[in-house]
C-alpha cells in the first residue's frame, strides 16, 4: 500500500490530514440513482462520538451516529448506529515498537467523519473482522454527504465524485431531498 502526503485542512470543524492512503474502490458507484438504490439505509445523522481502532497496521475510525431523520431503512428518530471508515487520528508503532507522532490518515484524501458534523449517510452493512453490527458508507466513501448552511456536498475525492456533485459542487438542501425523492 502506499501512501501520499497532504497538507490541506478541512476548516468547520478542522481535520489536517498528515497520510493518505491511496486505493481503487471495490465498488464505485456512477450515478445518485444508483446509490440511492444500493443503500440499505439512507438518514441524516449527526456524529456523537468517535474512536479510532488498529485492525493490521490500519487505522480504522468508529463513530457513533444519532439518526436526525430516515429516508429509506429500519432506524428510528435518536437511534444511535455505528459507522466504520478507513483512516483516523492515530499513532502508529515504529519497528522497534515505540510509539510514533499522531497522524492523521484518510482514504484517497477523504477525511473520516468528524465529532459534530451533520451528513447525509448511504449505508449497507459491514462485514468484516474490525466490528459487530455497524455500518458502512457504499463505496467507501461516495454515500457521505455534508450539510452545512443548507447546502449538501458529497465528501469525495475527485476520480470518484457522483456526476451531480462534480467539481466538489454544493446543492441546495431543498434540491436535495427532491433528488431522494426522485
């Protein structure tokens, strides 16, 4: 695996990312109507709390979501659910097991969730080793989508944008319920 150095920031609220790992995803996904139907669930939600766990030298970030609202799927108003995502504040291990500075790391330069924020989440739910019975965004990365002053953003890096976000476009929040109406 490699990995690509950045120095940007994500202001409100701020994440610098120090390492990025950089991976093709498994499953990618074209188009919103695609998204929209591949998703187990779909809710906007607010992160509550968070932590990073290491499952073979990859930092993994758990964070815990209260359901704001359900657009499609079996969670109610105040559920909390938990989401995994590649990447999180952690610090590795050096060869001779002593601990090294923290870093930062995310999935092709997208950020994990962040304490606080407000998103929109396509979900399906995750198998693997890391955690029982949480949830993960379809592709990734591409069912995240922040809202902030009333405009919804797809968190994606640029090769992976879903057309109706491309170019880190914002879309009016009451657009975008049309669209998960549509």
């Amino acid at each position: 695996m490699s990995f690509l150095l950045y120095g940007c920031q994500i202001v409100e609220p701020e994440y610098t990312i120090n390492d990025s790992a950089i991976a093709e995803l498994t499953v990618s996904y074209k188009n919103f109507k695609q998204l929209k139907k591949d998703a187990t669930i779909i809710a906007e939600v607010e992160v509550i709390g968070q932590k990073t766990i290491i499952h073979s030298d990859m930092p993994f970030t758990i964070s815990k979501v209260k359901i704001l609202s359900t657009k499609k799927g079996n969670v109610s108003h105040e559920e909390t659910i938990n989401i995994i995502e590649t990447g999180g504040e952690y610090k590795p291990l050096g060869k001779e097991n002593e601990e090294l500075p923290e870093v930062k790391m995310s999935l092709n330069g997208v950020r994990p969730m962040i304490v606080g924020e407000h998103l929109f989440l396509f979900l399906e739910p995750f198998v693997g080793p890391q955690i029982e019975g949480a949830y993960i965004p379809l592709g990734a990365y591409q069912g995240k989508f922040q809202l902030k002053d009333n405009k919804v953003k797809q968190l994606s890096s640029e090769e992976y944008f879903l057309p109706e976000f491309a170019g880190d476009k914002e879309v009016p929040l009451e657009d975008f319920n049309k669209m998960l109406m549509d």
